[in-house]
C-alpha cells in the first residue's frame, strides 16, 4: 500500500473514514445552504458574520469542559451522541426552510445549538484518530482525514449550489441531517478491541487548570497555539469571504459561489494528501505555511475577476491545510495520552473559538469596507499573528528559533533546555589533535 495511506490499513480507521466522507459531504453542503439562506433573508454581509460567530461560540465557552469529558468517557461513545445531536438541529433547520417559515433568529439560534454539539464533537474526534490508528500512524491518518474533509470540500460546495437552484436551500440542508447516520454507523461496527483506547481520566478538581498548565509549561506547543489562533480567528472564513466576494465583487450566483468552494478545496485536498507522506512533522512547518497562507489569502483579494479570483484560492487552500494538520499532528505527538482530550479541546477552542470575535468582525469590514477588504484584514493579521508569536516565544519563554541554511533553508525551532543539553553535550566531547 502507498505511504500516502498508509492508516488504512487499520480496519476500524476504514469504517470511521468511510462514514465521515458521507458526513463531510453533507457538512459542505450544508454549509453553502446556511450561508446562501442568511444572505436572501438579511441581504447582510454582518449577518452572515454573526451566524458564523454564533456557530463557533459554544467553542470557546465549552470547549475545555468538552475536552474533560473526552479524557473521561470512551469517545467512541460520546461521538455517537454528538452525531445524533447534529444530526436533529440540521433536520429543524431544514424543515422549517421546506415549510418557509424560518427566520432570521431561527437560523441564529439553531447555528448556536450546531455549535454546542460541534464543540464536544471536535476534541473527542480530534483525540479518537490515535486510538484507531497508535502513534505510528497518527501523522498519515490526521492527513488522510483532512483529504477527506477536503475531498468533501471538493464536492459538497458545487453539489448545494446545482441544488439550491433546482430544489432550494432547505431540501440541501435536510439532506444533511441524514449523512449522520453514516457515521453512527461506522461507529457501532468497529472492534473494541482493537482500539488503543487509554485508561480514563480519574475525575478530579482543576482537570481543565491542569491541562493549560500543561501546555503553558511548553512554549513550542504555545507558539503552534497562538499562530492556529490568529489564523483560525481572522483568516480561516472563506465560507463567509467567498459568498461576499461571490456576491458583492463580482455579482455573481449560487452555483458560482458554490463552485469557489470546489476550487479551494482543491488546494486544500493536496495540502491534505501531502501532509499524509510526512514522516516527520515540526513546529516550523506551522509558522511558515501560517505566513503563506495570509500572503495568498492578500494575493487573492487583489485579483481583478471571478476567474483570476479562483485560480489563486487552490494556493490558499493548499498553505491552510499544511498549516492545519502539520499543527494538528506537532499536538497530538507532543502530549501525554491522559491529557489528549483536554489539550485537543484546547487547541480547537483556539482554532474556533476565536470565530465568534473575527467572524462577526470580517464580516463588518466586508460590509463596510468592501468584500475585498475582508481578504486583506483576515490575511493581513494572520501573518501578524504567526511573526508575532515566533518573537515573543523566542525572546520572552525560552524558545530557540534559529535560520539554517542547510541542507535547505529553515527555521530551527528548540526549547532552550535542549539547546542548552546540546552545548553541554559539545563542550563535553574530547576534541580531536590538530593536524599540523
């Protein structure tokens, strides 16, 4: 088998990546409907902000104690509930769509009960990968969920946009809700046994404490957090800057906005597919796709026409996922198997919870400033951020970043005390004679 799927190889990892293409499909496809609703209802490009925001909040209110409860109960179990929880909020969602009855706080309030199932869903999934798969193969399996995230991606955006014009956006959004039983299948027909599944997590006070002292304590993990933050607060939108540039800059439909969905998501599934051939994954990888990643996202906003427009979103797409799941993988490789949950919950309160602030405020650039400034700002401060916590970690929390130029050029990213084991370890050795 090629390397590149190397984790299919476990059968219970083939069960769980079955059920989640179907799902993933769905999520899309919902997605677009949600945003193209918002936008007939409210004609409002802040509007579409604060139901994003609104969908990501419970991230950041929920997500350590969803994390507590992912180190606690077997996930296999939790997600199942989740799937169902999700799976109920789309089918009202869709219904009263069908029935045209929905509005504007119908879609506000059901985005922020999604939300609540997403943010106990997310670190429970992101910790599950390594159950199914161990360590050797958590690398290529976090890769090949994200092609398949992506994969989805390809699909799902173009899918809802054919069908919105034929069918309308509540029939795409019910559909959804029944992708879902896909994954509880998948779920329920893997082996137990077979999992490396950790012993639970003793209930304790400050279980949530112990989890940020844990990563405070490793300034690497830090600077990975801050970088995935400010990227997943102001740069990781395209659902909303897409509709915008679809809509304001270049008046353009549904099926067209659906489409810029597929193209991106072109880039993303061979960032995925690459990330699923690495051996090795650094911290510098981060940084360095983080800052690509808010250059192209300015790159695109600058470009003249819907069709120039396109062409760059696979760049864009191809340095966020590098960044997404080369950060993914330096987490959960660098963490102690009873802290999993509680630092996976952490590391996507950051990645979304920081939404609900940068949703709501690209959203109000787009419609004050112009759907191209949403791309500016968003990038903009992306690179901002990941320079920014490249500095202060360097010269503030004991971290070493180091250029080298060979045998190509890259950062060195060490924790002072390895530096300093180094020296030490030079300094030790006996020196050769010069030869005269």
């Amino acid at each position: 088998m090629s390397p590149t799927f190397a984790a299919f190889k476990v059968r219970n990892f083939r069960l769980y990546a079955s059920g989640a293409i179907v799902s993933n499909v769905g999520t899309w496809m919902q997605r677009v409907a949600q945003d193209w609703l918002v936008l007939e209802l409210t004609h409002s490009g802040a509007a579409l902000g604060i139901v994003t925001g609104l969908q990501f909040l419970p991230a950041l209110i929920l997500g350590p104690y969803a994390g507590v409860l992912a180190d606690r109960m077997p996930k296999r179990q939790l997600l199942t509930y989740t799937q169902i929880a999700m799976g109920f909020v789309a089918l009202i969602l869709g219904g009263l769509t069908v029935v045209g009855v929905v509005q504007p706080w119908h879609v506000f309030l059901l985005a922020l009960l999604f939300g609540v199932g997403t943010a106990f869903d997310a670190p429970a999934r992101q910790a599950f990968v390594v159950e199914m798969v161990g360590r050797d193969e958590l690398a290529n399996a976090v890769g090949l969920n994200s092609a398949s995230f992506n994969a989805a991606r390809l699909f799902g955006p173009a899918l809802a946009g054919v069908l919105i014009s034929w069918i309308g956006t509540g029939p795409v959004i019910m559909v959804n809700a029944f992708t879902y039983i896909a994954v509880i299948v998948s779920l329920r027909m893997m082996r137990v046994a077979e999992l490396y599944t950790p012993k639970p997590a003793a209930r304790e006070k400050g279980m949530i404490r112990d989890g940020m002292r844990y990563l405070w304590r490793r300034p690497e993990l830090m600077m990975v957090l801050v970088t995935v933050f400010f990227a997943g607060t102001f740069g990781l939108n395209f659902q909303m800057t897409s509709a915008l540039m679809a809509t304001e800059a270049f008046h353009k439909g549904a099926g067209e906005y659906g489409l810029l969905g597929s193209v991106l998501a072109i880039g993303s599934l061979s960032g995925a597919l690459l990330a699923a051939r690495r051996v090795r994954i650094r911290a510098r990888l981060v940084i360095g796709a983080a800052v690509l990643f808010g250059l192209f996202e300015i790159v695109s906003a600058l470009m003249p026409t819907y069709l120039t427009f396109a062409l760059v979103l696979p760049l864009v797409g191809l340095t966020s996922l590098t960044m997404l799941t080369s950060a993914n993988a330096t987490m959960q490789l660098s963490i102690e198997p009873t802290m999993r949950g509680r630092v996976m919950a952490l590391y996507m309160t950051l990645l979304m919870g920081g939404t609900p602030i940068g949703g709501p405020f690209i959203g109000w650039v787009g419609q004050t400033m112009g759907a191209r400034w949403s791309l500016i700002v968003g990038g903009g401060l992306t690179v901002v951020g990941a320079v920014g916590s490249v500095l202060y970690f360097s010269r503030k929390r004991g971290l070493s970043i180091r250029p080298r130029l060979l045998p190509r050029p890259h950062l060195e990213v060490l924790p002072q005390t390895e530096l300093l084991a180094d020296k030490a370890a030079v300094d030790a050795a006996p020196t050769s004679p010069r030869v005269a």
